[in-house]
C-alpha cells in the first residue's frame, strides 16, 4: 500500500487558468500536450503571480523582445520516439494558426483624448506564433506575443490543479477534456451539468445525437482509461425525467483518497484474520475458504460482528459440556450459511 500512495504522489501536478480548462478550443491530443507542456513552463510565472507579483515584474516579460516571449524546450520534453515527429510538427503548425483575439487596457493607463477613458489595444494574433527546432541541437523555441502568455496565466478566476502527465498517458482528447474538467471540480466531489453544455464544452456539434451514444462512445471510454491512468478519475450516472435523459453526473473521486480506504479496509481485514487465527483455531487453508468473503470489503463489519457470536456460542457449548469437536469447520459453515442466505 505504501508503494501505491508513493506512486500517486509522484504524479507532477501543474495549475492552468480555470477560464483554460472551461475553453471550447478544439485541440487534437498533440495541440493539447503541447499546450500543457507551455503551461508546465510557466508554473513559476503562476505562482509569483498567485502571490501578488505583477506582469511587468516577471523575468519573463523584463527579456520580452518586441512584445513577445520566448520559451526555450528540449525536443525530449514533448516527443520520446522520434516515429511521432511528424505529428508534433504538425500540431505545431496548427497552434500558428489558432486565432486569439485579446482585448487589454494599454498600461500604465493613458487618458484617450476624445473618450476620456484608458486606451484598449485589440491585439490578434495566433496561440503561437513562431516555433524554431535546431535539427542537431535536439531542443527548440517557441515564441508567442507576451499577451498571449498572459492569457495562459491569469490567476484572478482561479486555477485548476491536475497532473501533467494525465495528458501524455492518453491518445483520447475527449478524456484530456474531461479529466481537466473533473480536476476542477473535485473539490466539491460531483460535477451536474445538461446534455447541451457537456457537448458544448467538448465541442461536439451536433455529433451524437442520442445521450446513449454519446455515453457509450465519449464518456464510458475516458471513464475507462482514467481509472487506470489518472490521479482523478469518475463513476457516471444520468438524471431522468420519464425516460428522457437530461442531466449527466459525474461523481469525481481521486486514487489517494481510494488509497487510504482501501489501507482501512485492508487493516479491517487483517484484524479479522488474526481473530481467526488466535481465537478459532484457523490455517491458511482455513482462511483461503473464505477469502471471497474477506476480499468484499463491505462484508468485513457483518463478518467480525459474526465471530463475535460464534465465539460465544463456542464458549456457551463448552461451558454445558457440548465442545465443538472441529470449529474451524464449524465456523466456515456457519460464516458461508449467514452471507449466502444474506445474498439470497
């Protein structure tokens, strides 16, 4: 158990803008991993900012050349099998021509002299705008106009906490989507949102047109995989009015807290065990005859509650002289008896 909790907390967790993780961008799995990754790089940025620093304060805009900035990677960072080149290109070149139309008050504010108000820039340009690979090198820069990188920092709305590597496990950009959704919201431990504004947010047209098809071809697979791959994951249901689907639930449940109840379970079971052991009389092949008892961790209760009343039914037999000549046997039969008829 101390493995699986170590292994979770090497999960490298990094903060975007909640307006990042609420967008309705259409990225491909490599636009979105090479986003995270630009993210990744300005985590510094953001925790400066996250504690009061100004734009103008940051080293990254005090070396800004000609309103822009530049951000410096290894080629390794992004792609570990040179057969996926292709497709990071790619990607890159279609992060260039992603429009990004930014409305910002020209600072420090300067009064326009016909409106009387501070002057505002329009500022259009692309999520990059340039990207340089230095073929021997190995490593490459990507430049974007400073108001760009901005955009990728603001704090005041909130941040959402994931984990970077979530996004690099995954070749399914629906479950990138909806595992940064979930992370934003697993604070309060459900997400409730209608049909229309989960298409929406996953910018899927009028693509699946029945909710049965949409669960059964978006959400079932990213439910899935994240069990497998992320530090947060989900069980899903759906609300009805008659028969009509309207609502679909997501119920966000993070591996560390599965962790520490499975610890508390385990130590249920173990306890259980060694009551057994001590007090009954029982071996491993005793103990093997119930393990699909034990291994349900909802019977564990009942089933320390019942070796409590076998224990006295074993002392009350001994006490009027009718001892119980084989009680491991006894008590398997006694435990199988009482969860059967339980199931039944």
């Amino acid at each position: 158990m101390s493995n699986e909790l170590k292994l979770i907390e090497n999960y490298s967790l990094i903060r975007q803008p909640y307006r990042i993780t609420m967008s309705m961008w259409n990225y491909s799995v490599w636009q979105k991993r090479i986003l995270t990754k630009i993210i990744s790089k300005l985590q510094k940025n953001i925790s400066l900012l996250e504690r009061g620093a100004e734009f103008g304060q940051l080293e990254l805009f005090k070396n800004a050349e000609n309103d822009t900035v530049k951000l410096h990677f290894l080629l390794t960072d992004f792609i570990k099998d040179g057969r996926n080149y292709a497709q990071f290109k790619k990607a890159l070149n279609q992060l260039r021509s992603v429009n990004v139309e930014i409305n910002q008050i020209v600072l420090p504010a300067v009064k326009s002299r016909k409106a009387k108000k501070p002057e505002e820039e329009l500022i259009l340009t692309g999520l990059i705008e340039r990207v340089v690979i230095k073929k021997y090198a190995r490593d490459l820069t990507i430049t974007m106009h400073k108001a760009t990188a901005m955009e990728l920092m603001k704090v005041a709305n909130g941040l959402t906490v994931f984990a970077e590597d979530v996004m690099y496990k995954t070749d399914n950009k629906y479950t990138q989507k909806i595992y940064e959704i979930i992370c934003q919201w697993k604070d309060i431990g459900v997400y409730v949102l209608t049909i229309a504004r989960f298409k929406e947010l996953l910018v899927l047209g009028n693509c699946y047109p029945h909710p049965t098809e949409l669960i059964r071809r978006i959400i079932k697979p990213a439910q899935k995989e994240l069990k497998q791959i992320g530090d947060v994951y989900f069980e899903f249901s759906v609300t009805k009015q008659g028969r009509v689907i309207t609502n679909f639930n997501f119920i966000i449940k993070t591996k560390v807290s599965d962790a520490r109840v499975n610890s508390y379970h385990i130590r249920l079971k173990e306890d259980a065990i060694y009551l057994l052991r001590q007090h009954l009389g029982f071996k491993q092949p005793h103990i093997d005859q119930l393990e699909g008892i034990l291994n349900d961790h909802e019977n564990i209760p009942l089933f320390r509650a019942k070796i409590t009343e076998l224990s006295i039914k074993l002392s009350e037999r001994r006490n009027n002289n009718h001892p119980i000549q084989n009680i491991p046997a006894w008590v398997i039969t006694s435990i199988k008896n009482e969860f059967l008829n339980r199931e039944k």
